[in-house]
C-alpha cells in the first residue's frame, strides 16, 4: 500500500504525493490511480507498456528514475519475483516453471498526458 497525504483546501482530499513551494507556498499533489491492473509485457510487441498512471495537480513529472526494488510476475507461468533489482542496467533470472529466461533492459519511459 502506497502511504497518503492530507491535501490542504480539500474536503478529505488525500494524495501520495503533497509539496509546497517554498517561494510562493503554492501547495501540488500527485495521486497514483492503483484501480488499474499493470499489463503484461513482452519484448516481441516492442511498444512501451504503461506501468502507472498518476493524476497531477499543479505540477509535472519531466522524468522517471526506476533504480530500486521491484517486483514482477512471469507473463504465461505467473511465477513472482519479489527482489528485482533496477539499481543495474540490466536483471536476468531464470523462470523455472515456463523454463525460460527472464529478464529486464533497456528500460526507458515517457510521460504522456491523458
């Protein structure tokens, strides 16, 4: 679960993400839309896959940084790996149950407006 925010001059409005400028005291959110189910992936299709969607108010995202770690789930056998490390370039592993190898690259992303 995903830690939430009171967000001032809202009635109950909550979201993940709450800065305020220092300069104008201008106050921006960021809400991640969790209702959607991330799709499955694979290198064949060769288009970009949605990951998130978040809703903004007052701001921008202009970039992406996916270092960290991250989960993920076999796209045919349903097999989860829960330490997926982004720190790197590159992750490989081995799927057991399809008995084929996985793995994450040449990760990149874009931001684009709904």
């Amino acid at each position: 679960m995903v830690e939430e925010h009171e967000v001032s001059g809202g009635k109950n409005a909550k979201a993940h993400f709450v800065w305020k400028c220092g300069n104008c005291k201008r106050e921006s959110s960021a809400k991640f839309d969790t209702s959607r189910a991330v799709k499955s992936y694979v290198a064949e299709n060769g288009q970009l896959q949605p990951i998130l969607e978040i809703e903004c108010r007052g701001l921008e995202f202009t970039g992406f940084d996916p270092s960290g770690i991250w989960k993920c789930t076999g796209a045919e056998s349903g097999t989860k790996f829960d330490e997926v490390d982004l720190n790197e370039p590159e992750w490989v592993d081995y799927d057991e149950k399809a008995q084929l190898p996985v793995g994450v690259s040449e990760f990149k992303s874009e931001w684009s407006r709904a």
